[in-house]
C-alpha cells in the first residue's frame, strides 16, 4: 500500500480545482471539528446491488454515536441519497456546496463538470481526518491512496 500511496500522490490536480481544494480545506481546518470523509457509490458498475440503506444508516448512526463532535464530509453520486443524509444528520453532514457547472445537478452530471467536481471530491476526501468509502470503488480507493490514513474501511461491509 506504501507503493501505491507514494504513486498516487504524483497526480496532480490542474490549478482551479487545486485552489478550489485547498479553500475547502482551510474551511474545514476552521471548524472545531474533526471530519470524517463518506463516499457512497450507487448509480453504475454493479455498486446500485451493494448499497443497502440500512447498512448505511446503522454506519453513520453508531458513526454519531461514538463521535459526537465529528462532522461528515457526504461525496456521493446520487442526489436523492445526499438529499435524505442531509435531511436525516443536518447538524453532521457538510457536502460541496458550489459544484463546477451550470447548476447543482452538474455535480452529479456525466459531463466535464461532472468529471471536475469528482476530482475535487477525491482531494477533500483525502484530506479528511478519517475516511470510509464503498467497497469495490477506484474513486474510494484513490481517495485513500492520497490520504495520510493507513486503514480504508467500507460503510458498505459492516
């Protein structure tokens, strides 16, 4: 994993989405918060069959439980999950707020916007005092490659 981790932190992002980050992260270094960094994958390559709104909901809910002055940082693909999370754990979950693209749904879309907001995600995921990912997901993965993290965990395989 060593390996892997010194790789994949060569990759770089291009200039706007490098600021944009590092704005997010002085914001989050702001908060007397710890932060807690949750990908949730779902709309394609099989992840629709291995998410489980209970699993999820039992992670996050025991997540609370044991770590009442954490937030979550919510990154997922599907805006009718992220609307639910945010409407269940207001007081906990923080999101990106200000997609690239036109509108709002440019952060979920399958375009270039869609592709910029996902690489922004993966840097702030990875600048997450923890992190907890979907099993099976590059996105996950790569999220934890760039972090200081040494144990990915799945929500997803409790």
């Amino acid at each position: 994993i060593n390996d892997l981790k010194k790789y994949a932190k060569l990759i770089n992002p291009i200039k706007n989405i490098k600021e944009k980050v590092d704005n997010y992260i002085k914001y989050l270094n702001s908060l007397d918060n710890k932060i807690l960094g949750l990908h949730i994958r779902t709309l394609d390559g099989g992840f629709i069959e291995m998410y489980s709104e209970e699993k999820l909901i039992k992670y996050i809910d025991t997540f609370i439980d044991e770590n009442k002055s954490w937030k979550i940082y919510l990154s997922t693909d599907n805006i009718n999950i992220e609307t639910k999370l945010i409407n269940k754990y207001k007081d906990y979950i923080i999101k990106l707020d200000d997609p690239y693209g036109k509108d709002y749904n440019d952060k979920f879309a399958d375009n270039k916007y869609g592709i910029m907001n996902s690489l922004y995600e993966i840097y702030v995921l990875s600048k997450c005092n923890n992190f907890v990912g979907s099993a099976g997901s590059t996105f996950s993965m790569l999220s934890f490659l760039l972090s200081e993290n040494n144990q990915l965990d799945f929500w997803n395989q409790i």
